[in-house]
C-alpha cells in the first residue's frame, strides 16, 4: 500500500511539473475559476480569453433547458425569466467551490442585468469570502444593474471592479483584459 501511494504521489507530482503547477493555480498561486453562461458565444470567447491571460479553471454554465437559437425569442423567454425571477436549471455543477478564492463571472447584459441562469449559479453554492470579478458583453448597455444584482445575490463575497465589453471586443480584446487585470490587482500568467 505505501508503494501504491508513492507511485500515485510521485505521478502527481510529475503531472503538476508537466502542467506548470496545482490544477485551478493563477500565476500568484490563487486558485482560480472562469464561470461563465454565454448565449451567443461572445462571452464564451471574452472568458476563453481571461483564462488564457489569468489560467485557472474554466466551467461554462450551461441549462438542462437551453434558451432558443433565435434572437428575438430568446429576448422574449429572457424577460420572462427576469420578471418572474427564474431560475432556471443548471446541467452542470463546479463541484467544490470551497477551495477558488477568486471567481471570474461572465454573462450577457440581458434586460439590464444578469440572466437568471446566473442567478442559479450564484445561489447554488456558498461564495462567503470569495472574490468575484464580474465580467459581461453587452450590445450598447455595458454593465446595467448587473453588478448591483450580484452583490445583492452573494453579500458575504468581495467584488471587484467589472469589466464590461462591447460584443466580442474584437482585435483589442487581449489588450482591454491585460489592462483591467492590472487595474484590479490580478496577476497573469
């Protein structure tokens, strides 16, 4: 049994040598996690690109019951939503939340604030002493009230200044990121 526990500590160890650390570890060694709900995909690719600068973990939170493919529809069940203060069902889970210190969380403006499925999230797990940095795309009404709704969903949490992008942010997207990350304090890789 010792030899087996060995083995299996010495291939961990090869494994974090391999992979340039502890799994979820930003480059100031604080457990991190990209979170994201994205509907058209310019958020997914503003997160994909603060994982890529920050590293960490990265989930996309995704519905049992995804929201329709059309445009105008999808305004339509997003109302819906925020007015009747839904939460809809996630399909997947983070697992622990307890050992991320900083939680990066992106959404779509969608009726000034977050989408209820972010909502979820934020209410499915315990973010007391945490650190969230808010990030949204958004087609002309940058941030909203999203911040506000946030903290209003987890008070016990730290939030750092967000950063709102205009659609996708373009060519300038790594640029605008690797700004703000030194703005509030947040190392890169």
């Amino acid at each position: 049994m010792k030899i087996m526990m060995a083995g299996l500590a010495l291939a961990e160890a090869l494994f974090m040598a391999a992979s340039g650390g502890n799994a979820g570890e930003s480059a100031a060694g604080r457990k991190i996690l990209v979170a994201y709900f994205s509907w058209g995909g310019n958020t997914r690719g503003i997160a994909g690109e603060i994982h890529r600068q920050v590293g960490g973990d990265i989930v996309e939170i995704e519905l049992v019951k995804p929201y329709s493919a059309d445009y105008h529809t999808v305004l339509d069940e997003a109302l819906r939503d925020q007015r009747a203060q839904a939460r809809p069902e996630l399909k997947n889970q983070v697992g622990d939340l307890g050992p991320y210190e900083v939680i990066f969380l992106g959404y779509p403006n969608w009726w000034a604030s977050i989408p209820m499925p972010v909502a979820t999230f934020l209410e499915s797990y315990d973010f007391s002493g945490k650190t969230i940095v808010p990030f949204c795309s958004h087609g002309g009404g940058r941030l909203g009230q999203s911040v506000a709704a946030i903290a209003k969903l987890v008070p016990k949490s730290t939030i750092l200044e967000a950063l709102s992008v205009h659609y996708s942010g373009g060519s300038s997207l790594p640029g605008e990121i690797a700004v703000w990350l030194r703005k509030i304090g947040i190392e890169t890789k």
